[in-house]
C-alpha cells in the first residue's frame, strides 16, 4: 500500500492559484517567509510518500517505511545541490514548506539525515521554463506537524 502526497504548481496560473512549496536545505533556524524566500528553493512541484507492504489480501504486513521527496526546481541546479549529489554519503537536515496565496504556511515537513540520492536536468525549449531540475532526496527521518517517521538507517 503506498500513501503519496502530490503538489504540483501550474506556472501558467500563479496567479489563480497562488500556492507555493519550498525547499530548504541546512539550518533550519529562520522558517518566517522571509527566510524561505531569502534562503531556500521555490519548487514546481513536490511529492513525498510512505509505504506499507500487505500480504495477497491487502493485510498490511510489514512497518511503513518512508522518506522519499521527489521535488522539481524550475532552473539549473545551484551548485550547493550539485555538490549534494555528487558528494556520496553527505546528509543534510532541511525542509518542505507549503504555503498558501498569503505565504501563509500550510504544512511544513521536516526532515533529517537527507541524502541527495538521484538529480536530473532536463531541457526542453517549450513552455515559460526551458530548464529543470528533478531531485530525489532519501531521509532517515521526516516529520509532518506531530507525527513523525524514523527509518532506523544502520550506521
């Protein structure tokens, strides 16, 4: 059973729909919108899923296991997440921040021991953007509001 948790923002209509999704990667020490605006990533689009294995009935059988964030920058990537990626075993704490049409915050998921585990950029010479930036990030642990997901990675 897999439990996936979609946003996706429409370039074209920004400003019909007005939502907006962050990635922070770092210190998590100023998580006003300011700081998001100033210190992280506006993303296209974000996704993050948990998983439970069932037996042939649809029983679950085994424990959820999650930490899988597939986000999407509209640009080429930065070279602090080039560097991310290209540095094998190198985690980072960071954050998703969903905000609404008055960069009012509507969930934040946090995570922790994230590592940079699949980066792809595509170009293509349609659309507003000609470039992307397609991420997969690994965690060992993720929280959403007061529930919290721990992997227990072996160390």
């Amino acid at each position: 059973m897999l439990v996936s948790i979609d946003f996706y923002v429409n370039p074209n209509s920004l400003s019909m729909f007005g939502h907006k999704c962050f990635l922070r990667v770092g210190q998590l020490d100023d998580s006003s919108i300011s700081g998001l605006y100033r210190d992280s990533y506006e993303l296209l689009s974000c996704n993050y899923a948990f998983a439970q294995g069932t037996d042939r009935n649809g029983k679950p059988q085994t424990d959820v296991k999650g930490g899988t964030i597939d986000v999407v920058y509209p640009n080429v990537p930065p070279t602090e997440l080039i560097r991310w990626m290209l540095k094998s075993g190198k985690l980072e704490n960071g954050a998703l921040v969903i905000c609404d049409a008055n960069d009012i915050p509507l969930q934040k998921i946090l995570f922790e021991d994230g590592a940079c585990v699949a980066l792809n950029v595509d170009y293509s010479q349609q659309g507003a953007s000609f470039t992307s930036t397609s991420m997969t990030i690994q965690v060992n642990k993720i929280k959403i509001g007061e529930v919290q997901l721990e992997n227990r990675w072996v160390k």
